[in-house]
C-alpha cells in the first residue's frame, strides 16, 4: 500500500509499504478517505521530531520512519474479535488518542495525559496517509449519514476548538480574544459563534490569513496585532472598555499570550493551546491583582465526537469552511505542506485524499 511516512526533518517519503495483515481482538482495519494536514504535521516536517518518536514509543512500540495523519475519515474493511460497534462498510471518523485503560488518567478516560499516551499518526504504527491503518475499537467512531467524509475528518480539529471554548467559559452574549488565524483559530471562531459569542477579536498579522478568515467568517472583528491601537481598539469595543470576558491563544507566541492576558477583563479567563517552543514572561501579580485564570486546554474529552457532529448537522458549526483544497497523497509535500508552511499564505486546512475502498 502506499503511505506518506516521516523518517526526519524536511523528510516524508510517499512509498508502498507492506499492508497490514494481523488484526488483534478489539481492532479494526479501516481504509483512510481523506486526512487533514494538521498543524502539528507541519511542526514534524518542519523542526522534527518532536512527538514522532525516536526510540519505540512505550505503549505502541511505534517508531520512525512514522507513517502520518491522525485527522481522518475511513471506510471500515474488516474488525477484530470482539468489536460490536462497527461493522464492514461503515464509514467512522477517528478519535486517534491512544492508551492504556488500566492506569490513573486511563481509568479517567484522561489517556492522552499519561505517561504511555499514543496517537494515530504520530506515536502508533499506524496513520491516516495510508491507504490502510489499524486503530482500536474506541478509535473508529461511526459517523452519522449526514456527515461527510471530508467532514469526518475535520472532527478532531473541531473537538479541539470546541474544548478550548468550553474551557474559556465563554456563553452567550459574551466577548472573546483569539489570537492567531490558522486553522484552529478559525474553528475557534466557529465554536465561538456557535456558544453564544457576540463580539468575537481575531488577532492576525498575516493580512492574507485575514482575508481567508473574512470568508470563513463575517462574525469576526480582524485585527493587526503590529498595528498602532490594537490594545485600545480591543477595550474601547467592550462594555465600560474593561475588556474581553476571555482570550484563547492559538498562534504559539509569547507576545501572543501576553496579549491575552492583557485584553481580558478582571476575572477573565485566558486559555492557551497553541504550542509554545519557547518560555513566555507573565507577570504574577497582574493575575492575582485581577483574579485572571490562566489554564492550558490539550485536545478533548474522547466522548466529544458525537457532539461535534450534531453541532456540524445543525449548520451551528460549519467546519468545512476552511477547507482549501483536496490533493492527492503523492502531492502531500508540494500541494501540502509547503503551502501551509508559507509564512505569506492564506491556506488553512488541505485534505489529502487517500480513498481506495
């Protein structure tokens, strides 16, 4: 079968590789439709590895060369001994954390906090750029017939904004910083809207991420963070200029999370989920002087999915609106990655098609 696998730094390869054969009980063998290109994907390409692992992970036993992808869609081909949830034929979405069931954060359904966490795509032999991948039964989510494949794998980046909205405590009515207009800072402003927001502040330098999002969405106040006033234009837009009720920061910046902290109102609630490659300078006494809850939001609860594809029905959440393009798994580097990874750019998610069932 064909695969696009990371063996290090500027190095995928798109090879055919042997297709898995032996499904345990409680796996399932899916054929992958269509992967996202995820941000994370892009930091593997680009300063890898980072989360691909070195040395066989732990749990998995996974190691590079690491085949990659854990944002898809798929076609169930056969399952394990033991799987009652799905079926041959059935078309599921992937919920691509993986761990043991048996320790503190397993038994919390918390395993992606652990310390044998795998993902699909990333820690586990298998991957969504693939024309084949085992996953666990918990993994392979049946996906309504309303939703899309393409859609189907858009869910874990959704579940990501979603979660991090939640986190921000945000609800009808109320206002929101987001800093950053990737990706997941455009699904933020999606899950925004749909918990109510009514003033919702993007933070962008890009100017062509601006205009991407504008398309995205009319909702969204685009700001320049380089800009004169871009403090002032945040406050003098909210009630008695105190401020945003909470900020989520998307962009991975120090300057970012700053910003946040300092745009919310007292008792605000900043979230931080873009990852930082660096160490960011807050200053205590302005949190506790203002009671400002700093908290981090790391993927979702695991039980999200159906959520999500309620939200996706209802036309409350229309993920498939940052979608770019659809290319083929050959074209993963030239049409994808580098794209994305053009600090000029516009582009926010591109799919890869793997479909062969």
């Amino acid at each position: 079968m064909k695969a696009a696998r990371l063996y290090d730094k500027h190095d995928v390869r798109v090879e055919r590789i042997p297709e898995p054969t032996e499904i345990v009980h409680g796996q399932v063998l899916v054929g992958p439709t269509f992967c996202g290109i995820c941000g994370t994907d892009l930091h593997e390409y680009e300063s890898g590895p980072i989360f691909t692992p070195k040395t066989p992970n732990v749990y998995s036993g996974a190691v590079l060369p690491q085949i990659l992808g854990h944002e898809f869609a798929a076609k169930v081909v056969a399952v394990g001994e033991g799987v009652e949830s799905v079926k041959p034929g059935d078309r599921v979405s992937i919920q691509p954390q993986i761990g043991p069931r048996y320790d503190y954060y397993g038994r919390q359904n918390l395993s992606f906090l652990g310390p044998k966490a795998s993902v699909v795509g990333l820690s586990w032999p298998w991957g969504g750029m693939a024309e084949r991948a085992i996953v666990n039964e918990y993994n392979a989510i049946k996906m309504p017939d309303y939703i899309t494949d393409q859609q189907g794998a858009l869910i874990e980046p959704a579940a990501v904004a979603v979660h991090a909205i939640d986190r921000s405590g945000i609800g009808p009515g109320g206002s929101i910083l987001i800093t950053g207009a990737g990706p997941i800072g455009a699904l933020m402003v999606l899950a925004a809207r749909a918990a109510g927001a009514s003033r919702i502040f993007v933070s962008e330098p890009n100017v062509n991420r601006r205009k991407r999002l504008s398309k995205i969405s009319s909702d969204a106040i685009l700001l320049d963070p380089t800009a004169a006033g871009f403090m002032g234009e945040i406050k003098a837009n909210t009630e008695e200029g105190v401020g945003v009720d909470a900020a989520v920061e998307c962009a991975g910046n120090p300057r970012a999370l700053q910003s946040c902290i300092a745009a919310v109102r007292a008792q605000g609630i900043v979230v931080q989920v873009g990852l930082m490659g660096v160490k960011a300078e807050i200053d205590p006494f302005d949190l506790t002087m203002r009671d400002i809850t700093l908290r981090g939001s790391l993927n979702y609860p695991l039980t999200i999915w159906p959520r999500v594809f309620e939200m996706m029905k209802s036309g409350l959440f229309p993920a498939e609106r940052i979608v770019d393009d659809e290319i083929s798994l050959e074209e993963v580097v030239e049409r994808g990655f580098k794209p994305l990874l053009d600090p000029a750019g516009g582009k926010m998610k591109i799919l890869v098609s793997t479909r062969s069932v």
